[in-house]
C-alpha cells in the first residue's frame, strides 16, 4: 500500500484510518470501526454526495487497488476524507460510536471552555447544519451552553456536517452524569471595587427572574440543573448599597450607567 502522507514524512502507516486520525488536524475524529463502514446499510444515500464513491470507499476500508495518475489519486484521496467526515457524523451517533467520543471527551481532546467562569469545562464538537459544506466545526460548552469557534486554524476549516447538530446533545442524554451543573457564576462590572449601577440591576433583576424560574420548578418537581444553589444569592444582596450611581429606580435593568463622584 502506498504511503499516504508523501509531503510531510516517512510515516508509514499500512491502514487508512489510522493514518488519517493520526493526522495533524484530525485530532476531532474517532476511528470508525471496519464492521460500520462495511456495512452498506450505513452508507445509504452517500454514493451521490461522494465522488469517485466506490474508490474512496475502497480506500477508506483499505482494499484500494487502482492504479491511477497522482492527480486522479488526490481526488480519490480528497473524496475518502470527505467520505469519511460524512459516515463520521453517522457512526457517533451510535452506541459504540458515542463511546469512542466520550473518551475523547473526558481526555479534552476537543478543547476546553474559554470562559474564565466555566472552570475548563471540556467541550464537544457539533455542526451548526447537517449538510456539508454549510458551516465549520462549532465546539459546545454545556455549563455556560453557549458555542466557540475552535483555537487551531486546522480545526476551524473542519466541515460542521462531520459531527452533525445532534451529537453533542444526544451524548447527554445517553450519559446524564457527564452533564455539568449551570453556571450560576458570572462576572460583575465594578470601578475600584463599586459595583456598576446598570449592569448590577440588570443582574439583580436577571437573577430575581432566574429564582422564579427555579421556584416553579421546584413545585412542579423539575430539577434545575444549577450549580451550588442557593449560595450565591445571600452574598449578592450584602454590598448592594456599595453601587456607584444609586440613586436610580431600583430593578430598572436598561438604567444608563452614571459614576458620581464620591
Ligand atoms: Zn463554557
């Protein structure tokens, strides 16, 4: 079999896979099992969205013999990543393919959180479509729920549709424990050390809606899901008297911000 990765070393790797989950910039990935793969009922339909299918297919489970002018060996190379990304997004979807990426996740191998309040929370990567060549790879923190773009210019060209808009949601839903709790934490604009007037009654305001919500929750019988409850809720009332600008109605969230002179 030839080596694959010709332009940047010797590296010689005998299956396709390995080779190509070994690769600089494919660190998202997980190896589809060789059972998946062959398995045509899991290919249904990607035989249009593929060119040079059946070869890319071949080189994929490693039975590739064709001999061809390097042009056409790029294509064909170009069309099994492709082919690959796009039974990607299948397989992890699957029990052992949710497995595979589980472990990835509790290694960070997609990264972690950039928010300084999410406590390097391991991220998930997701795609914003499910049809390639629509959107790049997105990486979901699930304690501030909110997506990142990916640090590596190498990840940030990664097609979106290779790990689909489900995955990270359904890999919650098969391990619930994986889940973190929500981050109740957030940062509070202060000038030396005074609360802000605005962005404080926003967040007084913010926070009175936020514990109305838990307490219809509560008697409804849902848990919340929020971290350390309770606690974070006494401390903020302590120094609301230290606010620059008091003076403003009380609980008005879009109150301009004035510093006076103290
Ligand atoms: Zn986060």
């Amino acid at each position: 079999m030839d080596d694959f990765n010709s332009e940047t070393d010797s590296d010689y790797t005998s299956y396709w896979r390995d080779w190509f989950i070994s690769s600089r910039g494919n660190e998202y990935f997980c190896e589809i099992d060789e059972e998946y793969l062959t398995d045509r009922f899991n290919l249904t339909g990607l035989n249009t969205e593929v060119q040079y299918y059946q070869y890319a297919l071949d080189l994929v489970t490693d039975v590739f013999d064709f001999d061809c002018d390097d042009d056409m060996r790029e294509q064909i190379e170009k069309s099994a990543r492709h082919l690959y990304g796009l039974v990607h997004a299948r397989y992890i979807v699957t029990t052992r393919g949710l497995l595979k990426m589980l472990e990835k996740f509790k290694k960070s191998d997609f990264g972690k959180c950039p928010r300084v309040m999410c406590d390097s929370q391991p991220l998930l990567p997701m795609g914003q479509s499910d049809i390639a060549n629509t959107s790049p790879v997105k990486l979901y923190c699930a304690r501030c729920e909110d997506l990142y773009n990916p640090k590596s210019s190498r990840h940030a060209v990664i097609d979106g549709a290779y790990f689909g808009t489900s995955f990270h949601n359904i890999l919650f839903q098969v391990y619930p424990a994986m889940l973190p709790p929500k981050s109740q934490r957030r940062y509070e604009p202060r000038v030396f050390g005074f609360k802000m007037h605005a962005a404080a009654a926003l967040a007084r305001w913010q926070g009175e809606q936020r514990e109305g919500m838990k307490e219809r929750l509560r008697k409804v019988g849902i848990e919340t899901g929020f971290e350390n409850e309770d606690e974070e809720v006494e401390s903020e009332e302590e120094d609301d008297d230290m606010e620059i600008g008091d003076g403003f109605e009380q609980g008005q969230p879009g109150a301009a911000v004035a510093i006076h002179d103290r």
